[in-house]
C-alpha cells in the first residue's frame, strides 16, 4: 500500500482581486509562495510516495521553475487544470492511475492551504486506512442559521454539536476515489469537495472525521494573507507547531 498526494493549484483567485495573470498560489509567504509551503508539508511525510500538482497553464511554468529551485523531489507528476477544480483533480487522477492500486492511499488538498502539518496528514492518511476515506474538519464557532428562500430573513438555527466546517486534505482508498470522480464526469456532476461525489455514488461508505485545528487556512480574500502571515509567525515563535 502506498499513499499519494493530488495538489490542486489551478485557482486564479478572483476574491484575492490580483491582477491579471497573478495567481494566489504563487503570494508569497515569508518570502515563500504559498504552494511551496503546501508542498513541503507532503514531501517531509515518509509515506507519501508521490505528488501530483493540478495547475494552470499560465502558471506552469513558474511551478517548475519553483519545484526546482526548493529541490521537491517527491512532485513527480504536474497536469493542467481543467475549468473545475474538479475537473483538475480528476486529471491528476488519471495520470497517476496506471501507478495505483486499489487499496492507495490517495489525499486531495487545496494548494492554498499552505499550514496543514504533516503529523495531521498522518493521522488523516492512517484513518483513511481503516475507513476507506478520511476528512479532515473544525467545529465551528459560530452560531449557524439556514435563511429562508429569499435570503432576507433567517429561518432556523442548526445545532453545532452536529456540524463540522470541512478542511482538506481528504483522503481516500484509490478505487473509491478513482471510480467516484468517473461517475461524476459521466454524469457531469459537480461537488463542493471530493467528500461530496464519494456521498452521492457511494452512500454507505463511512467517511471518518479527523478533528483538526484552526490554523489550517485557505487563501481567498485579501485579509487571509495577513492572517497566515500573522500564523507563519506564531509558528515560528512555537517551534513546537512546525513540521
């Protein structure tokens, strides 16, 4: 058994209102871009084997440039994106497929989402083992409301103690995320996250919950770089958070 890494990093990031041909991917963070801090927390892990980066055209070049420059050894495969980020992950998928077998490991992460450690994807690679899938997730901290139809007016409050806020990595045996993403291409379905197509076609597999921190961000808005700047740093003052 071995476990694999798919980096989706194709996203123009239109809420961080960059210019034309920026990507969020490539911001730099401590004189770093982001996707390379996501890159070194998968390449320090002993059980991934591989990694294969989903990015666009515009960017691929930069990507490589970069690949080398921090001496990644373990990205082995880089794909285009596709419209989706779906449709990224799924080219990845396939070209990592004739090296798969079925009971891989296979773990699906957002390139923006430079601070996820690597004792967590252990953990989340270890309960996608025993499961089948594993995701990782936060409990929210906020009071949560549904709204009615129009979006004017608040209809009802959700219990919290039954709602978790959705991070990746997510983790998946290879058949089931293998044959999950086909269906939905056949079907031309589209979900907010893997998690979401293993649901649809296969609902009784048990997807397993790995609570994890607050820390592990996704750059979107502008206010989120200062936010990981703000946690690069705290990191660094704590060297007991950093990988």
């Amino acid at each position: 058994m071995a476990s694999y890494a798919i980096i989706a990093a194709g996203g123009l990031g239109t809420r961080m209102q960059l210019k034309p041909g920026l990507s969020k991917q490539f911001l730099k963070i401590n004189r770093t871009p982001v996707v390379i801090h996501t890159l070194r927390a998968f390449e320090v892990c002993p059980f991934i084997s591989e990694i294969a980066v989903g990015i666009s055209n515009e960017g691929m070049s930069s990507l490589k440039s970069f690949i080398k420059k921090y001496d990644l050894k373990k990205v082995t495969v880089t794909v285009l994106g596709g419209n989706e980020r779906q449709d990224s992950i799924n080219n990845a998928l396939q070209a990592l497929r004739p090296k798969l077998k079925e009971n891989d490991i296979i773990h699906i992460h957002d390139g923006a989402r430079p601070f996820i450690l690597p004792s967590d994807i252990e953990r989340i690679n270890n309960a996608a083992i025993k499961s089948g899938a594993a995701v990782p997730a936060t409990k929210p901290k906020d009071t949560l409301k549904t709204i009615q139809k129009e979006g004017l007016f608040f209809s009802e409050t959700l219990d919290r103690s039954r709602i978790r806020q959705v991070q990746t990595p997510q983790a998946f045996r290879a058949e089931l995320i293998l044959e999950a993403h086909e269906k939905a291409q056949s079907e031309g379905f589209y979900g907010t996250d893997d998690a979401t197509l293993v649901e649809k076609y296969f609902p009784s597999a048990l997807i397993s919950i790995v609570e994890t921190d607050y820390f592990n961000i996704k750059i979107t808005t502008p206010e989120d770089l200062d936010f990981a700047q703000a946690i690069y740093k705290r990191r660094q003052n704590h060297k007991n958070l950093l990988f």
